[in-house]
RNA sequence: GCCUCUCUAGCUCAAUGGUAGAGCAGUGGACUUUUAAUCCAUUGGUUCAGGGUUCGAGCCCCUGGGGAGGCACCA
C-alpha cells in the first residue's frame, strides 16, 4: 500500500511516479498539438465480438475491402518496426490491429507507437487475416479515446494480490477473465431469477432498507441514525415482513431481490452486505415452494453455463432430477445413532450435543439442540442439492406448525455444496400465534440473545386484516452465483466485498 | 475476537544472517505478418511501519498495520 500521494516531480526514474509522470507527459504533449486525449464520443460499426463473428472464417492472408470501426483498451503491443500488431480488448473479446507505417504515413504512425499499454482507442480500417491466420483490422485510422496514465498489471500473470484485486477491482477486471467469467454468471443468475418469476406471475417489489427494528432473521443489524426524525433505525437483515404485508394487501406474487445487512464475521461465505430474492406466494405452501425452488435453480444454472448439470466437488450433479428431500430430525438422528426429537427430554439431547462438541446455551430447549446437532453432524456432507425439512418450531418463529407435529414446522432449508442456499416454509398467518412466537423471541433477546427479535406490532396488525395461506422462500443470490460459478469465495461473485478500509 | 500463514521494483516472483536480483512493464536501439513477438542496451528499491538482537537483518525477536486461511460468530 505504499502509493506516492505527491505528484510525481519528473521523469526521472523509471518506478510508478515516474511512469506516471512520463504517461501525463503524452497527454500534455497531445493537448500541445491540438489533439484531445479524452474525446467526449465515438461511434464504432462493430463490437470486437461481431467482427470475429462476421469474418472469423477469412482463410490465412486474406484482404479484404470491409470497412469497420471499433474500439476498445491496447492490452497487447508488438513493435517491429514499421509494423505494430496491438491486441484490442472490449467486452465481447480481442481483436488485433494491423498497422503498417506505409498505411497510416509517418506522422500517424509515429503517434501511434507512443501509445501505451491500457489506453482505449478507436480505428478504422479494413478487415483482413494475417499470414499466421490471426483476424486483424488493418488499420487506416487510429484515435486515442482515452489515455491510460497509470500502467496496468502484469498482461500474463495478471494480479493474483487478493488485497489487491479486490481493493483495485477495476484492475482485476481489466486482466482478469475469470473476474470477469464470475460477475457474469451471477448476473445470469440473476436475470434468469426475473425472468422466471415474472412468467410465474410475480410482481417485482421495493421494500425499505431502513427498518425501525430488524426482524424476519436472526442477525445481529447495522444500526444508523436519521437525523431530522432524530431516531436510531437498522439496516435491514431480511425482507420478509414487508413482502408478507404485501401479500395481506392482496397483492398475492410478490418478490423482491434486495441487498440485506447482518452486521457478523466476513469469510468465503459471508460478507455483511448480500443479496437476497424472497418470494411470497398466496394459496401456496411449503411444497409449492420447494418446486419454485427447484425450478428457479435449475433455470438459473442453465442460463448461467448452458446446461442442467453442476459440478461440486468434483462431482457433476445433474440438477433436473428430483433433489432430495430429508427431514432435519432423521438426519439429525442418523447421525446421533438413535431416534430424537425435540421434545425429548432437553437433558438428554445436551449430553448428546455434548458428544458432538456443540457449544451450548442453558436458554435452548429441545428444538435448538436438535438443529445444533443436525448442523454440527450432516451439513457439511450435504453436497448434492438437498432440501432439508421440518425445522423445529423453537428456531422458525415465523413458519407454520407441521399440520402432524406440533414441534415441528412445515419448513425447508436447500443445502448445496454443504451450504446453506435457500430457506421457505408455510407462513405463519395466525395474528395471536405469531404475537406469542414474537413474545419468545423478545424475551429470548431479553435475556442476552442479540440476535433474536421483537415484537412487530404493525406486522401483527397486518396480520389481523387476514393473510390468505402463503408459502415463502428466501435465495442467497451471492451464495448461489459462487455454487455455480465453481468460485470458492463470495467475494469472487460480490464486485466490491466488504474490506478494512485503505490507509493512504 | 482467537490461531496459523503472508507482505521484496508498477505487476509476477527470487535472494544460508554477509554487495537486494530476474521476467514482464518502462526507456534507447534493430526489425513490414507478430502472437506473452524476438534481439541488444538500460532506468527503477524506505524489502508494510516502528523498535530490538547482531560486527552485519529482506531473513532472527517484539509491537503495530494490511491481506489470506481456519476457528468463533453467522437460526
């Protein structure tokens, strides 16, 4: 991190400030001329991409009489002589510029050969192969579309500094492919997730980032404060109880993806601003939801790297066969040996959780220890897709009661890659239920559990007007781009990770 | 928050406690079909910061900082 913040004070030297000071030397000169190193537009004829479509085919040391004009950054340059070869980079792919001295002439030509590696340019020319074969404009004008004052990472190693890459992303995306290969896919991922929806009947919702209190998960939230109401609001840690308002409105479809805000660690799997999509859907239940799962998934994967199939682990899932459904108590008592429940006697299931080294609190009940025993013992190896069923009541304050087991609720958590990709359950609909479920929640909070909830008085009075029979589902987008992706990082999928602030 | 590892030129990386180096990029030169072009020459360093040990520290020790991985946290 040791940047010059002084300008650089000449050319002497050959280290950044001079590289710098020698490259803003090229642009005063430019201006000197009467030239303009950073013009306000430029109309190109084809994107790099479309010229290899349109011509890729042209046998080795072909000429032809095609015009174009493109543009795009220098990232390559090869002087010999009287002739340059630069490689041209836009978003759709490279393309090489063929320039002869006897083309251009030698004033132009010489202008030419002082440009430096990252500088966008313009040309026009004709396309052509070169005797190698390799597709070329050969180039008849050239302009300088933006000038590059600082030099760019090294063109074959790229950067591989993670401090780097994701401080500097921009740099990381210049050189980087796989950079760029990643941000993509999440990007199908989430355009298949709209399209998806918006067929199914879903209209697309804007609930608020700044909540009066945090509820719908159990995070610890940001706190911020606004300053003309002169009150302490929180950074949303979920959308839920807003888009289940919605659904009371009758709204009946509704999602939204949306960043949410859980003020805890960052990791590969965790960074304290992500994405979720949550969709409610009236007249559904849990099953329904476990469907749109699966079909949103598999839709999103295919859109994403063109097939139902997903490599995890070495391993190639094919996503359109049914995932498998299990519940979290037989998971949970494969594991432990022997059949439990949650409302086995809590001493029992302690010294169980005990054998499994789970940290526990004097607060749990049955419920709790069961989902800590399940986590500790089965999550990991879920791997293949797999929805993970009937959570205990205790832990889901806001899912419906299995309609068989009153412990239980009709609840589902996909694994994948023995991460936690998605949660939905039957919605909780029942004004007096929910108020007693919030009531635990708050005096759990109360008793020093930060991250569990409180009492939403205006949810409850939504409820009151009557919420018709809802299934709801929540999709962690950064999670599920990095599943796909084949990345092992969050951070791969979230553009600007969250990073201890630069010291300059 | 804890543990381990890591930080050397713009980038990628070397360097038994003994003169800080290479490739790329840059600069000067040669070259009209290159492909990470090649060839010749060459500039560039507060070795993350500050202390300490030592005749001598990039290297060993301490403190601090950035990052990574793991743990904890994250229903």
């Amino acid at each position: 991190m040791s940047e010059p913040t002084t300008e650089p004070d000449g050319t002497s030297g050959s280290g950044l400030a001079a590289e710098r000071a020698r490259r803003q030397g090229e642009v005063d000169d430019l201006r000197a001329s009467g030239g303009q190193p950073y013009p306000y537009r430029f109309d190109r004829t084809h994107t790099l991409g479309e010229v290899r479509d349109r011509w890729g085919q042209l046998e080795p040391g072909t000429e032809t009489d095609d015009a174009a004009t493109i543009a795009g950054r220098v990232v390559l340059k090869r002087d010999s002589g009287k002739l340059i070869f630069a490689t041209l980079r836009d978003r759709t792919g490279e393309l090489q510029l063929f320039i002869s001295k006897a083309v251009v002439g030698d004033d132009a030509f010489d202008t030419i050969k002082r440009l430096d590696l990252g500088d966008w340019v313009g040309a026009s020319g004709t396309v052509m192969t070169t005797r190698k074969g390799e597709l070329s404009l050969k180039v008849s004008e050239l302009m300088l579309l933006a000038k590059s004052i600082r030099p760019l990472p090294d063109k074959w190693h790229g950067l591989t500094d993670q401090d780097t890459r994701f401080r500097q992303r921009y740099a990381d995306l210049i050189v980087n492919d796989e950079a760029r290969r990643a941000i993509e896919i999440r990007h199908a991922v989430v355009a298949s997730f709209r399209r998806t929806l918006d067929d199914a009947g879903f209209t697309e919702v804007e609930t608020p980032v700044l909540h009066a209190e945090a509820g719908g998960a159990h995070a610890r939230p940001f706190v911020t404060h606004h300053n003309t109401l002169d009150v302490d609001l929180y950074l949303r840690i979920a959308l839920e109880l807003h888009l289940k308002r919605l659904i009371v409105g009758g709204m009946e479809r509704v999602y939204e993806m949306g960043r949410i805000f859980r003020n805890e660690g960052i990791s590969t799997r965790h960074n304290p601003e992500f994405t979720m999509m949550e969709l409610y859907q009236a007249f559904a239940d849990w099953t329904d939801i476990m469907d749109i799962t699966e079909r949103l998934i598999t839709e999103a994967n295919v859109a994403a790297i063109g097939s139902t199939e997903l490599t995890l682990r070495g391993e190639t899932v094919d996503l359109s066969e049914p995932w498998p459904r299990s519940s979290m108590i037989d998971l949970a008592s494969a594991a432990a040996g022997r059949q439990i429940h949650p409302s086995d006697p809590v001493d029992d299931l302690r010294s169980l959780a005990a054998e499994f080294d789970v940290r526990v609190e004097p607060a749990w009940g049955g419920g709790r220890l069961v989902a800590e025993i399940f986590e500790a013992t089965s999550e990991a190896g879920l791997v293949r897709p797999t929805f993970v069923t009937g959570h205990p009541t205790e832990i889901s304050p806001l899912a419906r009661v299995d309609r068989n087991d009153p412990w239980l609720t009709e609840r589902f958590e996909l694994y994948i890659d023995g991460r936690e990709i998605a949660n939905g359950y039957s919605e909780l609909n029942d004004p007096v239920e929910q108020r007693a479920r919030f009531v635990e929640e708050q005096a759990a909070k109360e008793a020093g559990d930060a991250e569990r909830g409180t009492v939403d008085e205006d949810y409850l009075r939504a409820l009151e007007y009557g919420m018709p029979p809802t299934g709801g589902l929540g999709i962690g987008i950064d999670r599920l781009a990095a599943t796909i992706a084949g990345v092992d990082t969050l951070k791969e999928v979230i553009l600007f990770p969250t990073l201890r602030p630069e010291v300059w």
